[in-house]
C-alpha cells in the first residue's frame, strides 16, 4: 500500500500544464488538461475546506500577503486578498474574498452560525398577524442605513452600474443595479449584482401586488440591458433573476446572476424565487390592481436562530402541538 501512495504522490508534481478546459462552482474548482511523461492527463483542482484548528484560524488574517477593500458601507465592509499561498504572484493577485462586519451585532452572530433549520409554512393569516409586524419592527431598528445609503447616493456611488435618476417621480422608474457584495467582481461565470428599488413601500415580494406588473417588467428589462452592456461576453440568456423569502433585510431588491453560478442555499427551493414567477403569478391573479402576494402561502426555511423561528414559528409550533394534546 505504501508503494502505491508514493507512486500516485509522484504523479502530480510531473504535471505539464498545456491548457484549461473548465472552471466552475463560482471557480472554486477548474479542471486542467496536460501531460504527465508524454501521456494525457487530466488534472481537477479544488479548493479546500478552510483548517478548523485554532492555530490556523487566529493567525490567518494575520498571515495576508496583500488587502485590497472593494468597498465599505454602515458595518459592512468587503475586500480581495491573497494568502501568500504563491509567494511570486503578481501584486493583484488575489485567492480570497474577504467579508467583515464590524462592530457586528448579535443577530449577525445568530445569522452566520452553523444551526438546524426547519421548513416553514406562512399562511396569509400568519403573514398579517405576526410576520408583518416582525418585518415593520425590523425595518424601525434601522438595520436598513446601509441600503438607504445606496438608493440616496451617499455609498457606493462608482459601483452603481445602472440607475434611473434619482428621485424620478414615475410608476416605471426608480431603481439602481450594482455587485453584490459576495461577487469577486471578476470571475464572469460567477456574476452577482444586486437591483434595488427607491421607493419604500414595498418591503418584500409580499407587497408585490398585480398593479405593479409593468414595474417590475420594466425594471427587468432596464437590468438585464445594463447587465449585458457593463459585462458584453454575457447574453440574456445567461442570466437568471430571482428574489429571496424571507430576505435578509425588508427594502424590496432583485439577486442578478450568471445562470453558471453555483446554485447553492441562496439559491434554494426554500428561499429563492424566481422573478418570472411572481410576474406571472400575480398576472393571473383574480382580482383587481390590488390582489396580490399577500394572499399566498409561502413556504420557506429558516434557521432555528433566527428571531423569526423564535418569535413566531417556533411558539406558533408549540401552540399547535399543545392544542393537539387537549
């Protein structure tokens, strides 16, 4: 056994690199094509999990060979670093995506957390009694500064990629689109933007109503022009827009993403929905301009730490399982 590992460990070092047939999972993985003695190889490279030993851990931000902030924002604060892992890189090269909230609050720490998650079943009646309530309670905490920032031009001004003008008082108009915070803001495959909306009546796709259907084709059709525009190698084709329920924060936005983008929890049955959907949801609706999301049940996961699971599911959970019991 021995002599087979150390004939298969001699293997890679031997690798002559001829070119690169893919790279995918928000480049997280890229297969290589080469030769090992004048032979055919393939050659699949993938990073990682990041150590779990405290050693590592403590020393990592301290080890950074370069730090370069994309951008900054009330707590929120993202950067491209690289970990010296190539000691000869070039200046600009960078292998991690750097993510700080500071000072951050325990709601963050509860969000980031590896915890068990439950499935979830909103009904109308749900929504209107305590999930609507919990939305306005966040919204008047004013975790949103950092979106009010945006939509008023005070942050991230040269990152806004496409926006109507502000303050335009039309039914139509009215929205910015830049990249999302999570994007490396090179890797294509992976694209990421954000599309936000001024207006502040509505506060999920909750408040989507039939009356707003020319809107919102509208504002799809203004962010995937721009998208293909700002980012040419793209076609429409290419690109998938959903939003999420529950959203991490009640200002109404729209996730634009590469259809090659990992799909993974973000982009789950359970939290993504898809933008086309809702359009074509609320079109067949019965009902005037004023029918709309609110009429449905959602079903979504949240996670046990959440204040939502703690308020309202989990004590709506226990009532049931009482009442069962008489």
């Amino acid at each position: 056994m021995s002599d087979v590992k150390a004939n298969a460990e001699v293997l890679v070092p031997k690798f002559k690199f001829e070119r690169q047939l893919n790279q995918d999972q928000a480049g997280r993985r890229t297969t290589l094509l080469g030769t090992i003695d004048s032979q055919p190889a393939l050659l699949v490279l993938e990073r990682a999990p990041f150590p779990s030993s405290t050693d590592y851990l403590s020393s990592a931000p301290l080890t950074l060979r370069t730090l370069k902030n994309l951008g900054a924002n009330d707590i929120y604060h993202w950067y491209m670093a690289s970990s010296g892992a190539i000691p000869n890189a070039e200046d600009d090269f960078s292998d991690l995506k750097i993510n700080l909230i500071f000072p951050c609050t325990p709601k963050h720490i509860a969000k980031y957390s590896r915890q068990a998650v439950r499935y979830v079943s909103e009904t109308p009646q749900i929504y209107r009694d305590h999930v609507r309530p919990y939305m306005q309670a966040q919204r008047e905490s004013g975790r949103l500064n950092w979106a009010f920032n945006i939509v008023e031009g005070k942050k991230e001004v040269e990152d806004v990629i496409y926006r109507t003008p502000y303050g335009e008082d039309t039914e139509d108009e009215g929205f910015l689109l830049l990249p999302d915070l999570n994007w490396d803001r090179k890797t294509l495959d992976a694209l990421h933007l954000l599309g936000l909306v001024e207006r502040r009546d509505i506060w999920s796709l909750r408040d989507l109503k039939k009356k707003h259907v020319p809107f919102l084709r509208h504002m799809k059709k203004k962010f995937i022009e721009a998208t293909t525009k700002v980012y040419p190698s793209i076609e429409e084709d290419q690109l998938k827009l959903y939003v999420h329920y529950q959203p991490t924060y009640y200002h109404f936005h729209i996730h634009i993403v590469h259809v090659q983008l990992e799909a993974g929890a973000t982009q789950a049955v359970g939290k993504a929905v898809g933008f086309d959907s809702i359009i074509e949801t609320l079109e067949v609706m019965e009902g005037d301009g004023e029918a709309g999301m609110d009429k449905l049940t959602m079903c979504y996961t949240l996670g046990e730490e959440s204040d939502l699971w703690k308020e309202v599911f989990g004590p709506l959970k226990k009532k049931e399982k009482e009442q069962q019991q008489q």
